[in-house]
C-alpha cells in the first residue's frame, strides 16, 4: 500500500491544509521565518486545485498550456508560529474574472489568526503572456467561487 500525501479538504468554499513547522522553517529565535509564510501560502493555492481536480501539471499538459504568476499579494503578520506547531493553510478562491483570481488566504493555529495574505493570480502562457482560463479549469473552480461573483 502507497501512502499519498494530502491535499487537504474542504470546509464550504474554504480549503484547509494541515502544514507542521519544522526547524528548517525556523530562524535563529526559534521562529518561522517570513519568507515561510509566502510557501505555506503558494502550496494551499496549489493544493486547493488539486483538491478541486486539477493540477499544475494537467494545466501545463493541455491543448492550451497554462501556469499560473502571482500578480499582487498583501501579508499581515499578527502573531508568530514556532517549531513544532501544527498549522492550518485556509485558501478561499473568490474571483476570477478574465485571467485574473483573487485569493484570499489566512493561516491559523488553533483557530488563531498568524498571518493573512491577499492574493491575485494570473494566468499566464507558456510565453509569458495573460490568458483566459480552459473551460476545464473555470469548471474546476466554478463550485468554490463567491455566489454573487462567480466567473
């Protein structure tokens, strides 16, 4: 039997992923170092496709290549995670309007608001270029959009 390594789930429209800090996420004060927070935050982006069906590989596959850049994001730091906390990543895909998402991300300890990040993602061709989302991708994410905002 392989053991496959979790995607997360989700919550309503909120995708949640268990991440535990280990000392290479750490400083010399025994806390996470900022820039951790920008990989917690990309790999509950990339997880939530997949969770949702599709992956950064079956994007980069397809008839219409596709991969994604982030565009903007905002962080606010409120409070430190350390060694050995388990954290959860909460990802919610609120727009997507032409090539352009907006995320919104937050990670928690214990319920525990850490940090929170605004994010906006492009879709991008291999050339670099913006570009329209594949139907299969918008039917992908469709079901995990805000109601009133939807595509």
């Amino acid at each position: 039997m392989t053991d496959q390594p979790t995607a997360g789930r989700f919550d309503g429209r909120t995708h949640i992923l268990p991440v535990r800090i280990y000392y290479e996420d750490t400083d010399f004060t025994g806390l996470v170092y900022h820039g951790n927070y920008v990989r917690f935050f990309e790999r509950g982006r990339s997880d939530f496709l997949r969770a949702a069906g599709i992956g950064h590989a079956d994007l980069l596959d397809g008839d219409r290549p596709l991969a994604f850049v982030v565009s903007k994001m905002a962080l606010e730091f409120l409070r430190p995670a350390r060694i050995d906390d388990a954290l959860q990543v909460l990802t919610t895909y609120e727009t997507m309007k032409g090539p352009r998402m907006q995320i919104d991300q937050r990670i928690v300890r214990d319920g525990e608001l850490l940090c929170r990040a605004s994010v906006e993602a492009v879709c991008i061709r291999p050339d670099g270029r913006p570009a329209r989302p594949t139907p299969r991708l918008i039917e992908a994410v469709r079901p995990w959009l805000a109601p009133a905002e939807g595509i």
